[in-house]
C-alpha cells in the first residue's frame, strides 16, 4: 500500500537518483486516515491515462480530504496524460478550491501542464462565462483615495 511517507521518500530519493523510479502505485490505507498531516505528497509512478486516472482522482480527493493544509503531487515519473488523465488533475484543483486547501503539481512536464492549464480556462468559462481580469485608471485613483483616508 502507498502512504503519504512513502511518496515523500520517493521525492527526495527522486531527486537524489532521477534514475531509479519508485515501484509505489498510489493508493491509500484506511490507517491513514487517523493521522493529522498538514501536508501530503502523492507520487504517480504511471502514465495518467483511462485505466489510472479514476483511481488517481480517487486517491487525489482522499488526500485532499485528509490534509489539513496542502498537498503536492510530484509527477516527476508521469510522462504522459490522456484526456481522463487532464479531468482528474482538473479535478484535483477544483476539489482543492472547494475545500480551501492547497494543490501545488510539482515536475509537471510542459504539455501536460499547457493541457491542464487550457482546461481549467475551459471550466472556468463553462462555469463562469466569459471573464477578464479588468484593472483600470480608477484603480490608482481608488487606491490613491484609500491611502488619504487612512493616512
């Protein structure tokens, strides 16, 4: 069974030996819910394709679930994501906001993250509709006359 201890492990000797890559798979023991982490580090050591991303999302959720703060996925080892993969880190981040925790993809190779990041704007608009970020002359202005009255 793979534990947040493990995944941490297998972090720090990643960065030590890139050459070795961790025979952990991601899942998580009900023992583990006992435990207060502040944070957890999940190590996929597989493609992020149909037949892994379910469980993947399922273990993502869980350890959001269980952390009280954050929790880092280190992708190091993911090389690649199908569109199932790309939802179930999407997932990820929109469970995260949810519970107000934090959700940081560490090694996230660049066309994953383009994917990741182009379907996040997609939700983003489905849910929202469109949305640009405005800042305009009065804001100076705005902020000018806050600084007056507290001054």
């Amino acid at each position: 069974m793979y534990s947040p201890m493990d995944g941490l492990m297998g972090a720090i000797s990643a960065s030590a030996e890139r050459e070795q890559k961790p025979e952990n798979t991601i899942a998580m023991s009900p023992n583990e819910a006992a435990t207060d982490l502040d944070t957890i580090v999940l190590q996929p050591c597989s493609p992020l394709t149909q037949e892994q991303s379910l469980a993947f999302q399922q273990t993502l959720e869980a350890a959001l679930e269980l952390a009280q703060e954050s929790v880092i996925v280190d992708l190091l080892w993911v090389e690649t994501a199908d569109v199932e993969g790309i939802a179930a880190l999407v997932a990820g981040l929109e469970k995260a906001a949810d519970l107000g925790k934090l959700l940081s993809f560490q090694s996230l190779r660049h066309p994953i993250r383009v994917a990741v990041d182009l379907e996040w704007q997609r939700q983003r608009y489905y849910r929202l509709g469109q949305w640009h970020d405005r800042t305009g002359a009065n804001l100076a202005q705005f902020l000018g006359s806050t600084r007056k009255r507290t001054s």
